[in-house]
C-alpha cells in the first residue's frame, strides 16, 4: 500500500472509530487531529490511537501497554495477539469505563 492510500484507510478506520465510541461511550471525551485520535476516560486515563507511516500500522498506546495493528485480511489486527482494532478499543473501555462498549 502506497503512502497515500495508507493514510486514508489510516484516517477512515479512525474517523468510523470514533464515531462508534461517540455512540457507545458518550462519557469518554475524544478528539481526532492530524490522525491522531485521543481518548480521555472518565478516569483522567488516555487512549491514544495513531498511524505510524514508516512501517504503515497503527498504535496504540495507554497504562496497559502499548498495541500495534497491521492490516490482515482487510482489518487492523495486533501483530502479536491477532486481536482487531475494535475488540482491543471495546476490551479496555469496557474495563475502565465497567460497562460494555460494543464498536462493531
């Protein structure tokens, strides 16, 4: 994938993500600049999802550790657990914010 279609697939995952935690956590505050979508918990904890370029995967980072998504079979999935985007981002809202956060 090219630069440029990497940074709208990058761009388009993380304006859908957000639009879907908006829906199922109202409660989280969230903001996305220059592909960088920043979510602030309830908690005064961060998620914080961004696109890295040179190796075209997206991280993620917060006080659990640090996750990076590369495109499989057509969704972001983590290099080391197989676990999607979404499901990584439903699993540690629901945990912090103790309430299921469906984003599919």
């Amino acid at each position: 994938m090219n630069v440029q279609s990497f940074a709208v697939t990058v761009e388009n995952t993380l304006n859908d993500l957000l639009n879907r935690i908006e829906v199922s956590a109202p409660e989280v505050e969230s903001d996305l600049v220059d592909s960088v979508l920043t979510l602030l918990l309830p908690d005064d904890s961060q998620i914080i999802i961004n696109r890295q370029e040179a190796v075209q995967q997206v991280w993620l980072a917060c006080s659990d550790g640090p996750a990076r998504f590369s495109q499989q079979d057509g969704a972001w999935r983590d290099s080391q657990t197989g676990e999607s985007l979404e499901d990584a981002v439903s699993r540690l809202l629901s945990l912090r914010l103790d309430h299921p956060v469906p984003l599919d």
